[in-house]
C-alpha cells in the first residue's frame, strides 16, 4: 500500500458512496487507477467491506467482555458477529479481550445482548458504556 492507496481509503472512509471521478480528482489521478486501487485493495482484503452509518435514533453502545483464560477469543468473537445489533466485534488489549460496537433499538435491547453475552461459558465478565455522541474522524 503506498500513500495513493492511503488517500483513497481515507477519502472512502468518510463516505464509501463517493464518485471514483470525484476521489481521482482530489488525489489528482484518474478515475480508473482510483478503480483499479479500490478493486485491488478489496481482492486483498484491505478494504473488507462498504458499510453505512446510520442515524436512527437507536442507543449505540460499547459492550467490553472479559473471557476466561485459555479461551479462543477469536472463536468467541466470531459467534458474537453473528448477532443482529453487532457492527463492530473488536479484540482488544487491556483488561477486557472484546469490545462489541452495538447499534440496538433501546436499553432494553442492549441490555438483551449483555445477557446473551453473560450466558455464553466463556465469558467472564461485561461491561458497558452507551454511545452519547459521534463524530466522523
């Protein structure tokens, strides 16, 4: 990856819907290269997805989970994807080993999905802070 490729993703990051005519001329390419970068960057797994942020009015929230000792927090991360309120499953350093980014209709539904993560073997222990604000970096 070289600093073209870094500019395109930065510009894609802030909003994945941009014109590849619109991303050429702000790193001053053309709008194939952009094409070319973006198809090579997703064959090779840089760019792994285009998603949408939403403002829905829903409760957004970090759900931080302590797992057990000699457990495969890979695996455990993997079922928690799954789940439908889930847009970000993070391994992490630190006291906690995975942080869910959660964006559920209400309290009620996050507090749901704590339960559902207490319930799981593995997991030691939870912990939760409601999303108040968000900016786009």
């Amino acid at each position: 990856m070289d600093d073209l490729d870094r500019r395109i993703l930065s510009i894609l990051r802030r909003d994945a819907r941009t014109p590849y005519t619109e991303i050429a001329d702000r790193v001053g390419t053309s709008e194939g290269t952009v094409r070319n970068r973006v198809d090579r960057m997703t064959d090779e797994g840089v760019i792994e997805r285009f998603t949408v942020t939403t403002r829905t009015g829903n409760v957004k929230a970090m759900i931080e989970i302590s797992v057990e000792m000699n457990v495969n927090t890979d695996a455990v991360g993997q079922r928690m994807v799954e789940w439908e309120e889930v847009d970000f499953v993070w391994q992490v350093s630190g006291e906690e080993d995975i942080v869910l980014v959660v964006d559920a209709v209400d309290t009620r539904a996050v507090n749901e999905l704590i339960t559902q993560a207490r319930e799981m073997d593995e997991v030691k222990s939870t912990k939760t802070r409601l999303i108040l604000d968000e900016r786009l970096g």
